[in-house]
C-alpha cells in the first residue's frame, strides 16, 4: 500500500500525534513538507499545499488563529473559521496531515516564552501593528518545533512576515528550509487573502489600486525609471486617488533588509498597504530593471 493512503487525511489536536506520524514520514524515508495557515483556505493556500506535494513525500498543513499576532483591536474574534471547507481543501490539495491545535494547547496557562527578530519586525507592518511579528515569529518557532519538516511554504503576499521567518530560521539555525511561493491573484490583479471576505463588491473594486500602483511601479521601473521618489509617488498617486482607500505606505525596499531605498538597486520591492473601510490589505511586487541598468 502506498504510504500514506491519499483518500485519508489525519486530522491531529495534540502535538504527540503529529510527532508520531511525521516520524513515521520520516522512518519511511520521506521529506516532510508543511504548510501553517490560519485557515480561510484559498486558491493561495491551495497553490502552497501543491507545491509541497510536488516536492515531498509527506504534506502537513496546520490551521490555527494565533492570537498573539492579532492586536487589541484587530479581527481575532471575526476571523473566518470555516473548519470544513478548510479540511476538504486541504484533503483535495493533497495534504496528509492537519494539525489543529486549541488555544490551549498551543499556549496553556502561564506560557511565557517569545521570540523576536529585532529591527525587522519593528518596521513597516511591525510599525502599524505592534506586536505583530512577535507573535508570528513565536507562533512558527512552536509549530516548526512540533512537526519537524524539512521545507514550510509561505506567500510572497505577506513579504514581510516571509523576510522574517527567514532570518529567525538562519539565526536560531533551524533545520527547516524557508521556501516563498509567489503570489495568487485574482484574474482582476487582486492578491489572494483570507481578509478579502471582508471586502463588500465596491470595496473590494477599490482595492484593485493596489495591484494597480504594484504594476505602474513595475512598469515604469521596466522603463528605466530609477529614481525611487517618483515611483513611490507614482504608487502613491494610484491609491491616494481611488475613493474608498486609505493609503498607509507605499515604498520601494532591499528585497532583503526591507531598508528603504533612497537609489535604485538591482533588486528591489515595492510594497503597499492601505486600508479599504475596514479592512488592511497589502500587496507587494518585485521590481525588475532592464538589464544593464545597474550593476
Ligand atoms: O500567514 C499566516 O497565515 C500566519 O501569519 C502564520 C504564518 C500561519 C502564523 O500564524
């Protein structure tokens, strides 16, 4: 019989039990691939739990609302939790095992213990929601501890939160590779996110500006524009005008650092955020000059 049966999918609460059965992926010579979602599940996620499948024997995904990366006022409580569309995604996209810990499981009573990536997490997203990051970083440490894998998969939408886990996973030399898939977007430019729910049908036409400042940036910058003010304005003219969005940030960043550029450099991220009523969406693209431009 193959190993694991494909029509079954192991839905696991406690930590021994994903323990076990990824030592039992791994005693049967497989890499193990996870993907940790807050469930929502979209096309996004879908594409994530794929591409582990493509490129490991053995597929985790977990589903838990982390309550330390949401601030006082944030959705923690709204947040959509639709249990099981989200198991019958993850079963149709492959996955062998979902963990999908409590609350109390992930932090009993008295836990007391957090990582941080000082400066990275403090700045743009960790700038507008303090704590943020903190509560990713800790949060991942804990599930990377627990299952073990060899490679997790994250968005490139969250651009950020991708930079740093990955310099958490170098620093604190963790044995599971970090490997960012690109983003998902809609056939209209909209990045995939499970916020998007929230979005009523104009709002969520508003929120087109933000793709549409990602591919003027990217546009003009595939043009020859090197001068990062002006693509910044440029992005910050696209959302400013399209009623119904509040800009938050609009900038041009070291793919890496995530220090903002004041001169082109060969590689790049422009990155927004903004708000549409109620709802924060942020997008990102990479920016790529023509060759030769600079070296
Ligand atoms: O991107 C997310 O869904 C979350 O931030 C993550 C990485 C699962 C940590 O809770």
């Amino acid at each position: 019989m193959p190993f694991p049966d494909r029509a079954e999918i192991q839905v696991a609460e406690s930590v021994q039990s994903v323990r076990d059965a990824v030592s039992r992926a791994k005693w049967s010579g497989h890499r193990v691939g996870f993907v940790p979602t807050m469930g929502a599940l979209h096309v996004g996620h879908v594409s994530l739990i794929e591409r582990a499948r493509r490129e490991c024997g053995y597929v985790a995904v977990s589903i838990f609302v982390n309550p330390t990366q949401f601030g006082p006022n944030e959705d923690f409580n709204r947040y959509p939790r639709p249990r099981d569309a989200d198991l019958a995604m993850c079963r149709d996209a492959g996955a062998d095992l979902v963990f999908y810990p409590t609350v109390e499981t992930m932090y009993p009573v008295g836990h007391r213990t957090f990582v941080e990536v000082a400066g990275l997490s403090e700045i743009l997203e960790g700038a507008i929601r303090p704590g943020h990051f903190r509560g990713v970083t800790t949060v991942v440490t804990k599930l990377f501890n627990i299952v073990q894998a060899d490679r997790a998969y994250f968005g490139q939408k969250d651009y950020q939160q991708q930079s740093v886990i990955r310099v958490m996973a170098r620093e604190l030399d963790m044995p599971t590779d970090v490997v960012t898939c690109e983003t998902i977007r809609d056939p209209d430019g909209l990045a995939l996110s499970s916020r998007n729910a929230y979005l009523s049908e104009s709002e969520r036409k508003s929120g087109l500006a933000l793709s549409r400042a990602l591919r003027l940036a990217e546009r003009l910058a595939g043009e020859g524009e090197l001068d990062i003010p002006t693509l910044e304005s440029a992005m910050r003219n696209e959302l400013e005008n399209t009623p119904g969005v509040t800009l938050e940030y609009a900038v041009i960043v070291n793919h890496e650092s995530m220090r903002e550029l004041t001169a082109a450099e060969p590689r790049m991220v422009a990155l927004v955020a903004a708000r549409v009523g109620s709802t924060r969406l942020i997008d990102n693209m990479i920016l790529r000059l023509p060759s030769g431009t600079i070296t």
